[in-house]
C-alpha cells in the first residue's frame, strides 16, 4: 500500500504554526524553513527528524523535495 505523503508546508500548516514560530521551535531561521519548504535546498537527516517530531508526522509522510509527492 501506498503511503501518503504531504508537503513540508503543508505539514507545518496542519501543525498550526507560522514559518516564524517553526523556525523558533526548531531554532533555525525563517529563510531555512522557507528554502525547504520550496524545494530550493533539502534539510539534512538531523532537520528531518526535527520536523517529524515537531509536526507530529512520520518522516515517511513528509515530502522533503520538491517533486516527490
């Protein structure tokens, strides 16, 4: 069976927080949350996880690129 995966963003949106207070809670910076969120760069393993955790979702179920979905 397929897993579904959603966008970065919209994981962080279905958390409930800004671009802002993700970046504070991940203690990066808003220009970072934005250039992964767009695809521009990927995050590192240590970033996946932390947006896993912080947005209570698999690491599975997020798209970390921009083309996967």
């Amino acid at each position: 069976m397929e897993r579904i995966r959603i966008s970065l963003a919209a994981a962080r949106v279905n958390a409930g927080l800004s671009q802002k207070e993700a970046a504070n809670q991940l203690n990066t910076t808003i220009k970072t949350i934005q250039n992964h969120e767009s695809g521009k760069t990927e995050p590192g393993w240590e970033m996946v996880e932390k947006y896993s955790k912080l947005y209570g979702l698999p690491i599975d179920n997020i798209s970390f690129t921009r083309n996967s979905a």
